[in-house]
C-alpha cells in the first residue's frame, strides 16, 4: 500500500491499495457522484434506505448523495489548516478513546432534513493529521448490521496494522516513512 498527500500539506492522505488503479478518497468521490452505482446500491439497500432515513424515492436519494458529496469534497480538499481537518472528523467509536493512530469517522453535518449518510473512514495520526481509508453509505445503526460497512472497519484496521507493524504511530513516524520511500 502507498499513500497519496490529498491536500499537498501533509494534512490530508489517502491510502492507495495495492489492487487499485486511484486512492481510496478518490474512489470514493468517483462512486458518490455516479448515478447508475448509486441507483444500483440505493435499489440494493432500498429496505435500509426506507427504515432508517425514511426515504422511498431513489431518485431524492441519489440527488442528497451528489448534492452531499459535492460539499464534502469541497470541505476536505479546500483544507488548509488543521483547525478545519478535525473539525470534519470524530473518533469512530464514540466511547473508546485509542492511545494512537485513532480511527475517525467523517460526515457533513449541515443537511436539510436528515444527517448525510456519507462517511469518510480515516486515522488520525496527530492533530490535523489524518490518513482516509475509505467510506460508505451508511443507512444502518452499526457498521457491523451491512458487508459494505463491515468491509469498510476491515479496511481501517489492515491500514493500521500496516502502520503500527512499520513502526508507525504518530505524524513523525509516517513523515519518516513517507521521506525513506
């Protein structure tokens, strides 16, 4: 795996595996804005989309979808401080506090109606510091209820493993990583 810097500063990286072409942030963006997968995740999960968010017009949810990926690329590629960089995220579980590489959770939080079901999934490296692993759609309570969520903790955790068995655990760590490639 290797890792791209999203924001040119540091701030913001995303991991690229190995078996993909583009970084995970990327992939993301690129999936959240095309119609015909999300027509075809929303037809998927359409029982989720109903029972949770009440929402039983695919075509309303596939516009909110573009509409909030829109404003969260914009938020997270326009970062230019670390101030705004964890003010998107907050730690994924809600509470376990984890001594390092902390997992995150992103999302806009200034929809009409309902919260966005878009996550970002990240570790948090240092203050402002942070690593994105991946995202989703999330229409369930708990990430462990879908596969496409479970996938998603799979992916956090095997980048942090990556990180902790290279001997990273904070932002000084990955800088020197990043500097010995």
């Amino acid at each position: 795996m290797t890792f791209d810097d999203i924001t040119g500063d540091g701030c913001l990286w995303a991991v690229r595996f190995e078996d993909e072409d583009d970084n995970e942030l990327s992939i993301l963006f690129n999936r959240w804005n095309d119609v015909v997968w999300l027509r075809a995740f929303f037809k998927s999960n359409f029982k989720d989309l109903r029972d949770y968010y009440g929402i039983i017009d695919i075509n309303t949810a596939i516009e909110e979808t573009v509409d909030d990926s829109e404003a969260l690329e914009d938020i997270l590629l326009g970062v230019s401080s670390t101030v705004v960089v964890d003010s998107v995220f907050r730690p994924l579980n809600n509470y376990i506090k984890e001594i390092c590489i902390e997992r995150q959770k992103g999302r806009i939080d200034r929809r009409k109606g309902h919260a966005s079901w878009l996550r970002v999934y990240a570790l948090k490296l240092n203050q402002g510091i942070f690593i994105i692993t991946g995202g989703a759609i999330k229409l369930t309570a708990t990430m462990q209820e879908r596969a496409h969520t479970k996938a998603e903790l799979a992916k956090i955790e095997r980048v942090r493993r990556f990180l902790i068995e290279n001997g990273i655990v904070d932002d000084a760590g990955f800088e020197e990583y990043i500097n010995e490639l």
